[in-house]
C-alpha cells in the first residue's frame, strides 16, 4: 500500500519531469481564425474541352489564420447568403485548433470549411493531415466510378462500349471499376457486368450503384433478382439498393446474399451510422468526407464501425476535392479510394488536368499501378497558388446553386 508521502514524492518527481513541457504550452501562442472567404472559381478551359467532361468548377475554402497561415480546400456549394450572416461570426476569433467546438457551431454543415481548418494545422504542425489523425497508409489502392455523357440510366452506352473501357482501365493499371444501375431493365445492368468481367478477367474487381432513389426505388424483389445476378459475374459491391432511410430492407438483402451490400454516403454525423450498424444494414459503410460532417467527424465513424467489425470505404470524390479524401482515408486505413464521375473515355489525369493552372506544381496526384500516392506535404497536401485562383473568381448569384457538372 502507498503512503501519502511516498505518492507526494511521486507526484513530485512527475511534476518536475513535466516541468519542460507546461513552460513550453506557456509560451506557445494560441492560434486564431482571422478570416474566411468563399467562393466559386471557373477555370477556364475551352469549350469542346468542358464538353468532353473536364473538371473545371469548384468552391473555394479560404481560412486565414493570426499566425499568418492560410489553410485551403476545394469543394462545391453556395455559401453566399450565410457567409456574412453565419459562418464568419461562429468562426472568426475562435481557436483554430477547437475543431470539436467548431463542429457544435456548425461547420460540419458547410462542405470544405472543416478540411480548410485542418489544412491551416496540418501546415502549422508541418505534417499531413492523415499523420495529426493517426494514419499512416501512403498509397491507396483505387477503383474508378465511370458516367457516361447521355443519359443518366447509361442505357444509351452498348455492353461492349463499357467492356472496352473497363479493359482499358485494367491495362492502365486500376484494380476495380464501378458502373451505374439504373437500367429501365434491372437485369441488363448485370449483363453489362457479365461483358465488363468478359473483358477484364476474375482478377478484375466490379461494382455497381444503384444510388438510393436517385432513379426510382426497387422493390425488395427486384432487388433479390440483381444481387443474384450479378453474384454470376462475380461483383463485388451492390450499392445503395434501397431508400437511405430504410436500414432493414438492406439487412434483410445482405444476409441472403453474398454480394456484399454497401452504403451511407448520405448520412451525417453518428446517429444514421449508429443505427445502420445496429442494424446489420451493410457490409460496407461509405460516409462521404463533407457530407457526414467533415475530416474529423469521418475519424469519429470510422472508430464505430471498427467496433463493430465493418469496414470503410469513403464515398468518393475527384480532381482538387479529392485531397482531403485522400487525407482521410489514409487516417482510416481503407482499402479502396474512389475516384468518382470519371467520364469515359477520359482518364482521371486528363480529366482534372484544368486544375493544374491553379497550382504551383506539374501534377495533380500521382497514381502508379492502380494506386494513388497519399500526399505528403503539410495540411492537406496541395501546394495553392492564390493569386491564380483569385483570378478564376466568379460572381456568386443568390439564385445560383453552385455545383459541378455532375451530380455526386
């Protein structure tokens, strides 16, 4: 049994060793939010270029700090009307380093802002995001989400158009392939995964999304008679094949076949993912990075579903958005990395290549054998050029819901 005196010279001894370090919190200076600007950006590129489906459009995240550090992001979304009125009071003054204070003031609702703060300490701190959240993966194996220009059920591409781009995505490197389901016929979209798996071998890793109600709810019998299907072609991930909100119909699916079942890129924060989980709802969980609440908040989801044995994939992203992805999923250790809307017969490099002209480097992200190279540089990893994204500065009409061009 301890003494009060020997646990006095203990308590002693550790606050002498601590000494160092509460003299150094002393003199370090806490670091304000001094300002925040946001706004779109078009970058200019011609106009057969755009048409071919090159990413040209974003919002830009602009957090500037009393330390003379600005942190930066690129997403989308119209923030013109709260801008002045709601965000900057919430924010500006506060301690950069409060993210779980700034999540209650409502930053999880405004898109990139969150990965802006983070990017502002990941420079402060001089290490990438994914290194101050515990991670420590530098590659990332990827699959690609191709969309095809027409119409939005892809009924207009042939089997062997989407085989002959799947082949060309295997010879360049990638391991895995995601189409739409939204065939009028449920089934063909399993014949075009029947042409797809044709095309590219047992190796090759398939998957499909239904995306929720975006194009008419399925009925838990067609539903049956997909997952079946396409188990024959061996796909791997049937996404999103109910309502959001219906947790039970997907249980119901993934315990009656072995195609694994997939979704959540909708919900925010932990409530929706807490009862999905309960609920045996999927195989995989998909938080999307700004949707669900942020960099921090994707931690927080991940940590759950690690309790309860699911892994995470995040829903994906492209072009400049895609750095605080990367950022995240390296935290997490996923398997996959998304990346998303890529439009055939373009390649991601020649589809993001505009927003070069926004930064000070010769390249985007780098992705060798199928995997995407985490960036290692401080904060988010890009390395901005602000004057040339000011010069990209747009008006922001009230009436104008900025958003890509194409739905996520």
């Amino acid at each position: 049994m301890i003494t009060r005196r020997a646990f006095a010279e203990r308590f002693g001894m550790s606050a002498s060793l601590l000494a160092p370090l509460r003299a150094l919190a002393a003199s370090a200076k806490p670091v304000k939010i001094k300002g925040i600007d946001i706004f779109p950006i078009e970058i200019a590129i011609p106009r057969e270029e755009l048409a071919m489906g090159k990413y040209a459009r974003y919002t830009f995240f602009d957090v500037e700090t009393d330390a003379g550090v600005r942190g930066y992001c690129f997403d989308r979304g119209s923030y013109g009307r709260i801008l002045d009125s709601v965000i900057r009071p919430a924010l500006v003054g506060k301690d950069l380093f409060a993210v779980e204070d700034h999540l209650r003031a409502g930053l999880g609702q405004w898109g990139g802002l969150e990965q802006a703060i983070w990017d502002a300490i990941g420079k402060i701190a001089g290490q990438p995001v994914c290194r101050l959240l515990g991670g420590s993966k530098e590659r990332l194996k990827v699959y690609l989400t191709c969309i095809w220009r027409g119409k939005n059920d892809q009924s207009q591409v042939a089997y062997r158009d989407m085989a002959d781009h799947a082949a060309k995505i295997r010879k360049a490197g990638y391991r895995g392939m995601k189409i739409r389901a939204w065939r009028p016929k449920p089934t063909d979209d399993a014949d075009a995964c029947g042409a797809i798996r044709a095309a590219t071998g047992p190796d090759f890793t398939i998957m499909v999304d239904r995306t929720a109600d975006l194009n008419g709810l399925w009925s838990y019998s067609t539903a049956l008679e997909v997952a079946r299907a396409l188990e024959k072609h061996n796909v791997a991930y049937l996404e999103e094949p109910f309502a959001r909100d219906d947790f039970f119909s997907p249980a119901r699916l993934a315990r009656e076949v072995d195609i694994a079942v997939t979704g959540g890129e909708r919900f925010h924060g932990l409530d929706a993912y807490r009862e999905a989980l309960a609920a045996g709802s999927y195989d995989v969980l998909q938080p999307d990075v700004v949707l669900c609440g942020g960099l921090w908040m994707t931690r927080k989801i991940a940590a759950l579903c690690e309790a309860y044995h699911k892994p995470v994939v995040l829903h994906g992203s492209m072009g400049l958005r895609l750095a605080g992805w990367l950022q995240a999923s390296a935290a997490i250790g996923a398997e996959w990395q998304e990346l998303a809307l890529l439009t055939p017969p373009l390649m991601p490099e020649e589809q993001w290549s505009p927003a070069l002209q926004v930064l000070n480097t010769k390249t985007l992200f780098t992705i060798r054998d199928g995997y995407i190279d985490v960036p290692t540089g401080p904060g988010l990893g890009l390395d901005v050029n602000r004057e040339a994204v000011l010069r990209h500065r747009i008006p922001e009409s009230p009436a104008r819901s900025f958003y890509p061009q194409y739905p996520a």
